[in-house]
C-alpha cells in the first residue's frame, strides 16, 4: 500500500477486532457476541453451531470465548499467531469465519492490509490494557470509543507477503511463502491445511 495508506495507531499496543470474510453482514463491534454470531449464520445461510470463530486464549478475552463457546459456535482458541487466523478469516479456502477479540495494535494494521486485499471485512477499536496505556493515547488525543472500519485501517490496494520461519497455521516452514495480494493480477492464495482443533 502506498505511504500513508496506514491507519496511525501511535503509542496504541492493543485493538479490539472483529475479522470475516464479507460482505458485509450487519457484525459490530458494538453488538454482543452472540447477536454477531447469529447475523454472520444468517448471511452465510448456516447455523451458528457451523460457525468456527478463532478467539485468542487470554484472560482479556475469556468472555467472549465464554460467549462463542455458549452460543454453539466451534470456538478455535489460540495461543500465537492472530494474523494466521486473519488470513484463514478471508481466505475463500480458509478454516475460520470469524475472529474475535482483542490481539496486537501494530498486527492489526498488517491484518488490515491482508482483509483489504481480500475484500473483506473488519473493525477495530482500540482495547487499551492499562491505565498508562490508556493515559497515553488520552494525551495523544485518541478517541478509545471510535469504531474504525476497514477503509479507516488501510485505505488503498495493499499486498501483504508472509514467509514462514517457523512451523504455523499456514503451512510448514521454512519452505512456504505465502503471498496475499490485491488487484486483477494478484496470485490466487495456495490452498492451506486446514487449522489444528482447540
């Protein structure tokens, strides 16, 4: 993406994210958990018991694990690796249909990139997880309660490559390199092994 195309997240370490494949289908970050669950079964024509939501296994997010879990959703908690999950998010081969909660600011922008590349979509809002972290974006003028949407994150075409150094979700290392890419021309994305159980 071009200079500038980047959402300027500054002293930001943490976001709230929200990641499906598109189009949209109603999901805010705003809605609880289970309201998004039913909307994204609805619009992919499934029950929410077929949905496969990747939530990140830390305490910040032990809720809305709690809510995949309660809804009926499979839910994949993981310990590493959030824009792996993005990728299988937005990949039209991927294993995820959604990914939930609160993971890295500066990972976000990336996975931005890669769901812009898709044409997918996602939110963000920032998740601060201290009360230094939040003083800082306070004197930094951030709005923590805005909702940015995709366009707000990465705001051009973006091409995003992946080298795998070590052993991931997206296929052994180091022999994979997966390139994610935009625009008429772009590689189509390989075909992945499908994520490993909770």
């Amino acid at each position: 993406a071009p200079p500038r195309a980047f959402l300027d997240l500054g002293p930001a370490h943490y976001l709230d994210k929200l990641v499906h494949a598109g189009p949209d289908a109603g999901l805010h970050l705003g809605l609880p958990t289970p309201e998004n669950l039913a909307r994204l079964a609805a619009a992919r024509g499934c029950a929410v018991a077929d949905l496969r939501v990747a939530v990140q296994a830390r305490p910040r997010n032990a809720e809305i694990a709690a809510a995949v879990e309660a809804s009926g959703a499979h839910l994949h908690a993981f310990e590493h690796g959030d824009i792996e999950r993005v990728v299988h998010a937005v990949a039209s081969d991927g294993s995820i249909d959604l990914l939930l909660g609160i993971g890295g600011a500066p990972e976000g922008i990336i996975e931005a990139a890669i769901v812009q590349a898709h044409d997918g979509f996602m939110q963000a809002r920032l998740a601060p997880q201290s009360a230094a972290e939040s003083e800082r974006l306070r004197r930094a003028g951030a709005d923590q309660a805005h909702v940015w949407a995709l366009d707000e994150l990465c705001s051009a075409p973006a091409f995003v490559a992946i080298a795998a150094v070590t052993a991931c979700a997206l296929g052994p290392a180091p022999a994979a390199l997966v390139q994610v890419a935009a625009g008429g021309s772009a590689p189509a994305l390989g075909a992945w092994p499908g994520l490993p159980g909770r």
